[in-house]
C-alpha cells in the first residue's frame, strides 16, 4: 500500500471512527474535525474547521472550556474524562466526554481530542443524582424525625417519671388512708367483740354488741375492697401462694354467712362433689372469692330461698365451684358488664342493697390471677342466678402437722410488750390480753418502748408501725441487733410493698388493723407453739 | 499567625526585585497559571503567587462558605497576604474575576496597591439588558454549576459529596494536589457563584487606582463591549485589545500579555 492510501486509509478510518475528532491550535482555532463529529453536531466538517473551538459549545460549556479545560490542557499536556455540553445545530445540548492530549511539533502546537457522546449515561447519572438529592432529602427529613422522635422520647420519659412519682404518691397516700381508716376501727370492734361474748351482760345488750361488730366488720370489708381494686387497678396483686384443700375453704365460707342464712331462713345446700379439690393458690384470697359470691347469693335471695354450693371436676381436671341461688336473677343485658367496677346486677336502684359493686370485679381478678376462670349465668330476672369459678388442681399434698389457729389450745401467760399509740387501741388490746393471762406492758412511743425493752425481759413485742416518735420498723430493726424476741407487727398498711419492709425490719408476723382478738390470739399461740419447738425464747 | 496565612493561602515568593508583583489567579484554576508569565518578571520584582481559600493548595480546611459567598471575602484573602507580607505599593495582577477583587482590596486598603493589571475583566457577567450587556443568563450559570459538579465532583462525589472537606481522606487529597488547576468542588462552585452571580459595575468610577485592562479578542467571558464599559468606567484606566482570543490570554499568549504589561508599566512608572 503506497504511502499517500496508508494515509488516506488512515484518514478515512478518522473520519468514521466511533468517537468525534477535533484538532485546535493554542489560539482554539479548530484545525480539523472527522465525519462522526459533524454528525452529531449536524453541522458540515468545512463550518467547523476556522471556528474558535469553544464555540462548539453550550455557554456554560464556553465558561468551563476557557477557565478550565483549556489552561489545564495547556499547562498539563492532557486531559482526561472531561465532561462538556456541546451545541448542536438546532441547539440542543449533547453530553460528552472529552480526553485531550497536547502535542507541540515544530510545525505548530496540537491540541487533539476525541470525544464521545454520553446522552445514555447522562440519563443514568441524572437519574442517580435525582436519587441521591432524594436519598438526602429523606435522610434530612430522617434525622429532623430522630431528633423530634429523642425529643419526644426525653418528653416520654419525664412525663413517665411524673406518673411514677405521682403513682408512687397515690400508693402511699392509699396506704396512709388505709391505716387511718383502719385505726379507729380496731378498739371498737375489740371493745364490741368482747362485750358481745360477756355472758354477763344482758342479751339484748350483747345483740346490740354483735350489730355493731358487723358494721364495724363491715366498713374494713368495704376498706379492703377499695384497697383491693387499687392494687389490681395497678397491677400489684400478689398471692401468697400455698397448697391447700378447697373444700375446707368453702366449709369456712360457709360459717361466715350462717347467721345471715338463719336470719332470712335460707336453705343453704352444700354439695361437694368434687374428687380433685387441691388448688396451689391463696387460701385467704379464694376464701374472699367464695366468700363474695355466697354472700351475694344470701344478699339477692329473697327470704325462704334456697342458695346451693356445689364443686365438681370438669373435663380438664379443674374444679368448678358454683354457687346458684333462687334471687332476683340478672337481666341479660347486665351479664356482660357483672364483673366490672362499681357494677351490680340491676342498672335501676343501684344501692338497694347496699355495697360498691366492687366484689365481682375483685374476685375476677383473684381468679385470673390463679389462671381461672369465673362466669355468671342467669334465666333472667327473677329466676336466680350462678356463680362459677374454675380453678386448676393439683395433687393432695402430704399433710404437715400445723396448730390449728382457730382452735390454738393453751397458751402460757407471756410477758409481752405492747407498743401502740392509738390510745383506745391500746388500752383494749392491753386489757384483753391481760384477760387471757398475759402481763402486758403496753406504751405509746418509740422512746417509751426501748426504754421497756432494755429494762425487762419480753417473750412477744407486738408494734404498732406509725408512732408518734419514729417507726415501729425501725424500732424493730434496732432490737433485732441484740435479741431473737418473736414479734407482731400491727398495721393499717395492707400493700405489698408494706409487708415486705415488715418482714426485712425483722417483725416475726404481721397484723392488718382492725385487728380481731382470735386472729391475734391465734398468732400468739403460733408464735407460743414455734419458740417452743425451737427451745424456748431468751 | 505569621506563617498562618502564607500556608493557608499557599503563598509563593520569588524573584530579585524590590518591587512586589502580585498575580491572583481567577476562576476555575490556581497560581500555576502565571507560570508562562512570571519568568519574564521575576528578574525586575519579587513576585507573589497565592491561591486563594478552596483554590490550588490553599488550605482547604480555612474555608468559611459565607465568607466566600461574595467577592469581598477573596478581597480578604489578598490583604491578608499584602499584609502579612508587610507589602505596600504592589502591581497587582488579577486574572477575570480577580481583576475585581484586587478592585474591592484597593477600595479598603488603597496604600498597598500602586497599579491594578486586569487580565479579561468583567464587573457583571449576566446581562442586565437593556444597558448591559455581560454575555450570560441565569441559565447558563446553572449550567455552569453542573458541569462544574460532574467534573470536579466525579463518581466518589456523587456518592460522598464534601469528599475534598474531610481531612481523613489524604488519599483524594493528594490526588488533587498532583493536578494543575485543581479545586475543591464545593469551594468551586460557590466561588462561580460568587462570580458568574455578582456585579460590582456600581464600584468601578470609584477605583481610581492606575489600571491597564486587557482585552482579549473573542472572549464570551468578557465580551469586547464589556472591556469598552470597565474603560469608561475605571477613572484611570488604560484599555489595551489583545489579538489573543479566549479568556486566558497569559496561558494562550503570554509574550503579548507579557509586552502589554511592560510597556504598560514602563510608561506608568516613568510617567
């Protein structure tokens, strides 16, 4: 191949390369330009070559040729991926990337670039950029939304510190209420417990006597049950666990409402079936549950009626304790609202009989707290109604000799020291344990008590916990460092939280006010039974 | 501080003359711009070269977005180093955009400048039509920014904008130091907008500092017209119209641009 088709060979092949070509001098005088570069221009080879090459160029691309590409191409020789706008003939803008090399040749200095059309891979990077602005925008608006979202967050939490504190303020203020109510109960129910039974008197006397003792046992019902729905209204209801016979519970039960029973001359029918009777659960919480559910049973039976207990196992070995009456019955519409808060059966004449309508929904708490079941069904009204609650077995557990309480057996005079500032409480529980046989030394204050306790020796230190001059717990706990005396606490304070600091002061037992004599015998007569299985006191 | 400045603006000094000649490079590159000019007259002046904050080698670090949000702030830069240099009486060079900082630097400290050399001036780039008229619309500056953000920014700073602002990542760093006309891209862009945005055509009867204006030929920078309206305007000034076409005439042509200014400064300095 001669030299001038080499050439011509090669010029052709310049002319159609793949990419645009374009010469220009150091003045930007366009020297030569190829065929692909003219066709994308759409403008003819022969108007291109002569004209200043920037004015290929959109005007940005015009800014950024002369204070950039051109001095760096200059100074540096090269240029690589440079991105420019180019105009067309009808003037729209093509994308390109330049690459430009420098040549400098003795018959003149060289400017060459290749340029390559990159319309696809704008339209990719424009779509990336929209992308990222966006995937900014979001990631602004995302913080803006984190940092509202903390600011909540520390709004939240002083908002639940608030309702702690406040929750914590109502707990104590309930508890504060529940002693002070309970305080001023305890000496007349002592006082009226023990009238009642002084053959001494005359009958109707003693009847009267009896009146108000129910009243009075009454009231701390009612206190308890406020008390009670406090707790599950919180979420504090706690059991005390233990496995015990539900038969015995419901026998009890059935003791406590007996004279109500004579009175309006119900027949009260026990019939207890049931071959699996053993529920690990709270005896005193189920007994309330039992107890509820028959004495509202009695209450809405009319005199003459008939109320009948019957236990049985259902199909999943749980026993089912139900208690029916012959009463007023509950109107359909009022059996799916029974169990809630301050709710009686009848929407009309609410407080005919009496009561907050607070038991059903206290013993529905019991009972799911036991994982139970409770119902209530009627006919309607004045066709009776049943109770039932379902509670889960368990085997009859091995007995263990304990002493009965409610029949405590003698117990020896002991030398006890009473501390109690409520006066009338403590000049009645004083007496009546004297009358028992115990040499009591009751005082008022801390101060009083230590000053007891230092200088004789005691086999029971029962305490109120509110004194005027301290706290009967720290009291306790002073005296726990240098003695193992048995105590009793004695106390108004009936939440959890209370017995716990009760038993972590060091008090032996504890006692809810009002306090009842046969409760509080029975305790000393524990307490008599223990010290002497553990070998006496000091 | 004394070297605070000169680092940070990356202040070159050289030559054996007592005189100072100052060259501020423009838009869109940095100090090695002069390179074709500045051995023609570093045997007669000391000369200074600097980049100015976000430019070349400056200190990146130094750079403050709202001050170099207006031309003002570049004006800062200059004085700086006039001052920290001690230097009074300077030529000072400014290429396009600098021809107006160096302006803006005289109005506030006129003592440290005795001549202004203003290679391809423009006081406004936009047209404000009907009277003036700088040769671009909003459009094309938008455009410019663009560009400017494909080319300088590149894949890394699509996907990590502010790459050039983090001190952690030398690799990039020095990626740019190697290149000539190198630029921090967000530093850049605000720069363009300090320029291509401004107009400072409100300044120019008040600088009366001796100047020589150059006007290159077929600039769409600085159109001819607009070198015609800085002459009317500058009280003192000379305007001189090159054969070099484009906008960098020191790079393109230096030994005209060399020519003008010494005969400029020849005349002016004997007058």
């Amino acid at each position: 191949m001669s030299e001038p088709e080499k050439l011509h060979g090669l010029g052709d092949i310049l002319d159609h390369a793949p990419c645009g070509f374009l010469r220009f001098n150091d003045d930007g005088t366009v020297l030569r330009a190829n065929t692909t570069l003219s066709e994308m221009l759409g403008i003819p080879v022969s108007a291109i070559e002569g004209v200043h090459a920037s004015s290929l160029l959109t005007q940005a691309g015009k800014v950024f040729f002369q204070t950039h590409f051109f001095p760096t191409l200059r100074m540096q020789g090269n240029v690589n991926e440079l991105y420019l706008s180019l105009m067309s003939k009808d003037g729209a803008k093509i994308p390109v990337l330049i690459n430009a090399v420098r040549s400098e040749k003795p018959e003149g200095c060289f400017n060459d670039c290749i340029i390559v059309g990159i319309k696809e891979r704008e339209r990719f990077e424009h779509a990336l950029l929209q992308a990222k602005k966006e995937a900014e925008r979001a990631n602004e608006l995302k913080e803006i939304a984190l940092t509202e979202l903390s600011e909540a967050n520390e709004s939240l939490a002083l908002a639940k510190d608030a309702a702690d504190a406040a929750s914590l303020a109502k707990d104590s203020f309930l508890a504060a209420l529940s002693h002070e109510l309970r305080t001023p109960l305890t000496p007349v129910l002592l006082t009226a417990s023990d009238l009642e039974r002084n053959e001494v008197l005359p009958p109707e006397i003693r009847e009267q006597m009896s009146m108000i003792r129910r009243n009075v046992e009454l009231e701390a019902t009612l206190i308890d049950d406020l008390l009670d729905v406090s707790r599950i209204n919180h979420g504090k209801l706690t059991l005390n666990r233990a496995p015990f016979d539900l038969h015995e519970i419901v026998a009890q039960t059935e003791e406590i409402v007996l004279s109500e029973v004579e009175e309006k001359q119900i027949s009260l029918v026990m019939d207890l079936q049931a071959s699996s009777h053993h529920v690990n659960g709270d005896p005193a919480r189920i007994e309330q549950v039992i107890w509820n559910l028959l004495k509202n049973a009695v209450k809405f039976t009319p005199e003459k009626g008939t109320v009948t207990v019957t236990t049985k196992n259902d199909a999943k070995s749980c026993v089912v304790v139900e208690v029916s009456d012959t009463g007023i019955g509950i109107p359909a519409e009022q059996l799916p609202v029974i169990f809630t808060q301050f709710e009686q059966g009848h929407a009309t004449g609410k407080h005919r009989f009496g009561g907050l309508g607070l038991g059903l929904s206290i013993s529905q708490a019991i009972v799911f707290a036991h994982e139970g079941r409770i119902g209530a069904e009627s006919e309607g009204e004045g066709k009776g109604s049943t109770f039932s609650i379902t509670l889960p077995t368990i085997e009859k557990p091995v007995e263990a000799s304990s002493p009965d309480p409610e029949n405590p057996g003698a117990v020896e005079g002991m030398r006890i020291l009473l501390v109690e500032d409520h006066e009338s409480t403590r000049l009645v529980v004083s007496r009546l344990l004297s009358k028992v046989n115990h040499d009591v030394i009751a005082v008022g204050t801390v101060e009083a008590a230590r000053e007891a306790f230092d200088s004789q020796p005691f086999n029971l230190v029962i305490s109120d916990l509110g004194l005027p001059d301290g706290s009967g717990l720290d009291f306790m706990s002073e005296i726990r460092s240098r003695s193992e005396v048995p105590s009793i606490a004695l106390s108004g304070f009936g939440m959890p939280e209370d017995v716990k600091r009760i038993k972590a002061s060091g008090f032996t037992k504890q006692l809810t006010k009002p306090i009842k004599m046969d409760r509080l015998n029975a305790l000393i007569c524990e307490i008599d039974h223990s010290s002497k299985v553990a070998g006496g006191t000091d | 501080m004394a070297e605070g400045i000169s680092k940070r603006n990356n202040v070159t000094v050289f030559g054996k003359g007592s005189r100072a000649f100052v060259f501020a490079h423009g838009f869109g590159c940095d100090q090695h711009m002069w390179r074709y000019l500045t051995p023609a007259f570093e045997d007669d002046y000391r000369i200074i070269l600097f980049d100015y904050v976000g430019a070349g080698k400056s200190d990146i670090s130094a750079y403050d977005s709202e001050r170099y949000s207006t031309l003002e702030g570049y004006a800062q830069d200059v004085l700086e180093v006039l001052r920290e240099l001690d230097l009074k009486d300077v030529i000072f060079a400014g290429h396009s955009v600098s021809s107006i900082i160096g302006a803006l630097a005289w109005l506030e400290e006129p003592e440290r400048f005795s001549h202004l050399i203003m290679v391809a001036p423009s006081p406004c780039y936009l047209n404000q039509l009907p009277d003036y008229v700088g040769g671009f619309e909003r459009a094309d500056i938008d455009g410019l920014l663009d560009l400017m953000d494909k080319n300088f920014l590149g894949w890394a700073g699509f996907l990590a904008p502010m790459v050039m602002q983090n001190s952690d990542k030398p690799e990039l760093t020095g990626e740019l130091e190697e290149s000539f006309c190198s630029t921090d891209p967000v530093a850049a862009g605000e720069f363009a907008k300090a320029t291509f945005l401004s107009d400072y055509r409100h300044v120019l009867p008040e600088v009366s500092v001796p100047s020589l204006i150059l006007q290159c030929s077929d600039d769409v920078i600085a159109p001819v017209g607009v070198g015609d309206y800085m002459h009317e305007r500058l009280p003192c000034s000379e305007l001189r119209r090159m054969k070099a076409t484009g906008h960098c005439p020191h790079v393109s042509h230096p030994d005209e641009t060399i020519n003008l200014i010494r005969d400029y400064l020849s005349s002016a300095v004997h007058e």
